[in-house]
C-alpha cells in the first residue's frame, strides 16, 4: 500500500472519529441548552411576578403615604 494511501485512510478515520467526538458533543450541549432555556424561562416568569407585586405594593404604599398627609395636614 501506497505511503499516500495509508495516510488518506488514516485521515479518513481521524476525520470519522472528530465527528463522533462533535457530534456526542452537541448532544451534550443541546440537553445543557435546555436546562438552561427552562431556568431563564422561570427566572423571567418570577421576574414577571416580582414586577406585579412591586408594581401592587407601590400603589399601596402611594396610598398609605396620601393618607398619613392628608391626617397631618388636619
């Protein structure tokens, strides 16, 4: 066998062998990547609730404040 056919088959299964690696890979990333897409989802969803309950407490206390101002100014 031919020196250059000995080393295109041996790049031939070096090449094999990195697209198995990548591809096992990318399966590794791709459930990673969803851990992290469903965490940033609940992260933004409690944002969102957090944002409705400062936005509720705010006007509560707007309230209370123009109350105490209106007893003192009696």
């Amino acid at each position: 066998m031919s020196r250059l056919l000995q080393a295109a088959e041996r790049l031939a299964a070096a090449t094999e062998q990195l697209e198995k690696a990548a591809s096992a890979r990318s399966g590794q990333g791709n459930g990673e990547h969803a851990q992290v897409k469903a965490a940033l989802d609940k992260a933004q969803r409690e944002n969102e609730a957090l944002a409705e309950a400062t936005n509720l407490v705010s006007g509560r206390l707007d309230r209370a404040i123009e109350r105490i101002q209106d007893l003192l100014e009696r």
